[in-house]
C-alpha cells in the first residue's frame, strides 16, 4: 500500500498554525482594558472604592454574594454585556 505523503506536513502545519493563534491569544486576548464581548474594565480609574481581579472559577453570581450586590449591579458597574462572560485577569469593580 502507498500512502500519501502530505498528510503529515498539513498535521504540522495546522499544529503550528494553532500554536500561533494560542500564544497571539494569551498575549493580546480579552484583559481588563477590553469592553467588548463580556465587558469590563470599568474598575481602573472610575472612582471604585473596591475592586477584585477575576480568577479562574470566579462568576458574576459568587461574587455578588460575596460583595453583598447583585449580578445585575456588577454588570452595570463593569461594563458587562453578557454576564456568563467574564475573564482571568479582569478587574471588576465590586462597590456594594
């Protein structure tokens, strides 16, 4: 059986081309500078009294509870479209 040369190089190809994309993404993807999308950045420099750094498992509605507000409240604050979408590193403001 022949098989067919090139297959390999496509693989290594769309193995580097997804490399690529991952390091332009952890570099230049959603921060807390950015308001599109899930929103944000609303913290720096708007006169919060108290802000928090999102981290990984970190959503809307714990932190709510633990700032003593409301979800709706801190999407407001934060600039944030879509609740379920906030990111590692953002900075929210979480005034009560």
């Amino acid at each position: 059986m022949m098989r067919k040369s090139g297959g390999h190089s496509t693989l290594l190809i769309i193995v580097a081309f997804l490399g690529i994309v991952l390091t332009l993404w952890m570099l230049f993807g959603p921060d807390s500078t950015s308001t599109s999308g899930g929103g944000g950045g609303a913290a720096t420099g708007s006169g919060c009294k108290q802000s928090h750094t999102v981290v990984a498992g970190d959503d809307l509605s714990h932190l709510a509870s633990r700032y003593g507000t409301s979800i709706g409240a801190l999407a407001n604050a934060n600039g944030i479209t879509n609740p379920n979408l906030i990111y590692v590193g953002q900075v929210l403001c979480v005034d009560p």
